[in-house]
C-alpha cells in the first residue's frame, strides 16, 4: 500500500509534515510505504534527521508548489509541477493508493475532478467530515464546503454516497442517514431540504431515519449527517473551536479532546474515482499522523469502488 503525502502543503509544511511522516511511521503496517512529493533537496534531509529507515518512505520529487491563496484552476494549469498536481499524477496512473495533502483545499478538490474525474453518474463530489459524538462513537457530514449551494438531487445522493462510505469505513451494515434541518417534522426547513427529505425518504437502498437539528450534531442521533457545503462547513468549524475555547479557560474532556482538528487530521473527498484526502491548512505533525492513520483505513476499506458500483 503507498499512501502519498504532499509534503509542501500547510501553513507549517515541510517541516510539520515530514516529523508527522516520521510520527506515523512506527504503528503502520509492513506492507505500507509513505511518498512524500516535494522539494527532494528540501525534504530528504529532514527525513534523515528522524531516522526514518529505508523503504519506508519514498520521495518524488516536485519543483514547484501551489499556495494557499492561489486560484486553484490557473495554479493547477501553470504549475504542472506542483506537489499537487503531481500527486493526482500518481494517483491517476495508480502508482499510489491515496493522496493526502493540507494544502490548497481549492486546488485538492479541482484537481480530483480534472486527474480522477467524478464517478459517472455522481452530479456532485463532496468533502466529508468526519464528526465524534459523545459517546466516543463517530459519524460523518457531507458535504462541510465544496458544494455552498446544492440541489434536492446532491443532497440526494450525498446521503447515498456518505451511507457506502461510512458502511465500508467503519462496517455498519445500514447506517443511520440523517438531514440536518431546523426542525425533526418532514414539512420544516427551505425548499430545499423539504425537497431533499422526499428524495432521501424514497431511497431504499439507504437507511433515512428522518430530519435532526443542530441540537443533534453530537448525540450520536445518525451515522451519516447531510447538508450543503455552506451549512456544513459552518457547523464543522463551529465544532472545531470547542477545543481550542475549552483550552483557553483551562476545561478538560476526553470528548472536547476529540473536536480538536488534530485528533481526525483529515477529511475524504466522496464521489471521485480513487482516494483523496484533505487536511486542515494549519496542521500539525500529529494531524499529519492521525491523517495517514484514516488513509490507511480508507484504502483497505476500499468505498470508492463500491460508490462506482452503486452509481453505475
């Protein structure tokens, strides 16, 4: 198995991602093999600081990086190059398993659709984010904001999507699908989510439980959570800041512990033909660990080839 890592993507890359490489390596498998793309005369000396021993990691070389706050489109055509856009490269030619980066989130989900495409009959691929809940159990939202505004149909087939992979991932045989609404009754919300609820409800091939609301998010109320990307993304960060407020006034918890970004390090993007994931923009080594830790279970439990089938 070759999980490939962008090693010049985030705030704090290469060096953040090399000692998360480094922090990974020991409870990982024999059979997998990390690639870091970069700058190899940048990142081969910092893999030698750790020790890391041989054939363990690989490095392919990339001259060129895409940042932060470039258009992800003109960076992808003008920088062949990039760390990105080789690492959808490999992807591509099935070189390697997944491709993981913390860089530019534009460039990551742009990327997917030109190198892997979307599964054919898919209208839209999301980003999932993966939610804890209170009792240590976790469930999974999509889409958290590739896709701000949505149709009843996405939605529709996010709940699909999100039900095989978290039926895959975490071997649930019918997961709870869920719509976040503001009210439990199938007549509240917009027009589109009372439109949603239809589709959703008429779906057999998924388990729709009905609407949950905000109030919900971490109860363990279902498995898989649907919304558009905007709503989504809104209620991640808004779960993602507990942790750093707990901190700051000196609250301890083991569940407040688990919203912390670095205890998930990484989001799946659903709905593409091989496995992409994305990682917060500031991530720290134990993010970068804990992303190649959910790597490793997304490739053996392979959902994105059983998407394929259920889309065909």
């Amino acid at each position: 198995m070759k999980i490939a890592v962008d090693a010049m993507g985030g705030d704090y890359a290469p060096a953040a991602v090399v000692e998360g490489v480094a922090k990974a390596i020991p409870g990982l498998d024999a059979n997998v093999v990390v690639v870091l793309i970069g700058d190899e005369q940048v990142v081969r000396p910092m893999i030698q600081k750790y020790d890391i021993p041989d054939g363990v990691v690989e490095i392919v070389h990339a001259s060129q990086v895409i940042e932060m706050g470039e258009h992800p489109t003109k960076a992808l055509a003008h920088k062949p190059d990039s760390s990105i856009s080789v690492g959808f490269k490999l992807l591509k030619d099935e070189a390697v398993d997944i491709f993981c980066s913390a860089g530019n989130t534009g460039a990551m989900t742009v990327g997917s659709l030109f190198s892997i495409k979307a599964i054919s009959g898919l209208l839209r691929p999301a980003i999932a984010g993966i939610v804890p809940q209170i009792d240590g159990s976790q469930s999974i939202m999509l889409d958290i904001g590739a896709n701000a505004d949505c149709k009843p149909e996405t939605l529709a087939q996010f709940g699909e999507i999100g039900s095989i992979y978290y039926q895959y991932t975490y071997n649930v045989e019918r997961p709870r699908v869920a719509l976040m609404n503001i009210g439990e009754e199938e007549q509240k919300g917009s027009l589109l989510t009372q439109a949603a609820y239809v589709l959703l409800r008429e779906n057999k091939r998924i388990n729709f439980i009905g609407n949950i609301e905000g109030k919900d998010f971490f109860t363990n109320k279902a498995d898989v959570i649907v919304t558009d990307g905007f709503t989504g993304n809104i209620l991640y960060k808004l779960g993602e800041s507990l942790y750093p407020i707990s901190k700051a006034r000196g609250f301890k918890d083991s569940f407040i512990d688990q919203t912390n970004y670095e205890a998930i390090g990484g989001s799946p993007v659903l709905g593409v033909n091989g496995n992409v994931m994305i990682a917060h923009g500031m991530s720290s080594p134990l993010a970068i660990c804990n992303m190649i830790n959910l790597a490793v279970r997304q490739v053996k439990a392979g959902a994105y080839r059983h998407i394929v089938k259920a889309l065909a």
